[in-house]
C-alpha cells in the first residue's frame, strides 16, 4: 500500500484485499502521526472493520474517505446511526 504524503490525485484507486481481512476494501483510513509513529498512515478497512472500529478511528481523529468505485448500498451497511462516529466523506 501507497502510504506517502500528500496524495497526489489518481492516487485513490485500490486493488487488492483490505488491510484488515480478505475482503474488499471500502473505506480508505488515514490515521494521524503519533509521537511513536511521526506520519500519517493509511489503512484499508472493509465494511465490518470500518463499522466495529467506528469510535475507536473517532477517538484517535482518523480521516475516512470512502473509496472510489464502492457502490452506495455498500457505505449505507455501516452508516446505520445518526450520530456515526468517524463518518465516511
């Protein structure tokens, strides 16, 4: 996975399975740099991952971005509350 900074664009298609699991990735993670770890990182997280994570990705103030070319019907699975941590944009 392409983890520089910044992202020039044509940089957001993805091929292959999530970062997670086998299954294809809907969501693209950026988590923010940590005193431990001084860059942003990418993650790419399936659906289920994305949703079982959604308050902890809030908490640590990740970025999600949902994936070009994941159809609507695959994001509303995991955007079931009102208030959803960590939203997809």
């Amino acid at each position: 996975m392409d983890t520089s900074f910044p992202r020039q664009p044509g940089q957001e298609s993805v091929t292959g399975p999530a970062c997670c699991c086998p299954a294809t990735p809907v969501v693209r993670v950026v988590m923010p740099p940590t005193p431990t770890r001084p860059h942003p990182t990418d993650l790419l997280l399936c659906g289920h991952h994305y949703r079982v994570s959604r308050q902890k990705l809030a908490a640590l103030n990740a970025t999600v971005q949902k994936l070009p070319g994941v159809s609507g019907n695959a994001v509303a699975l995991f955007e079931d509350e009102p208030s959803s941590p960590a939203p997809v944009s």
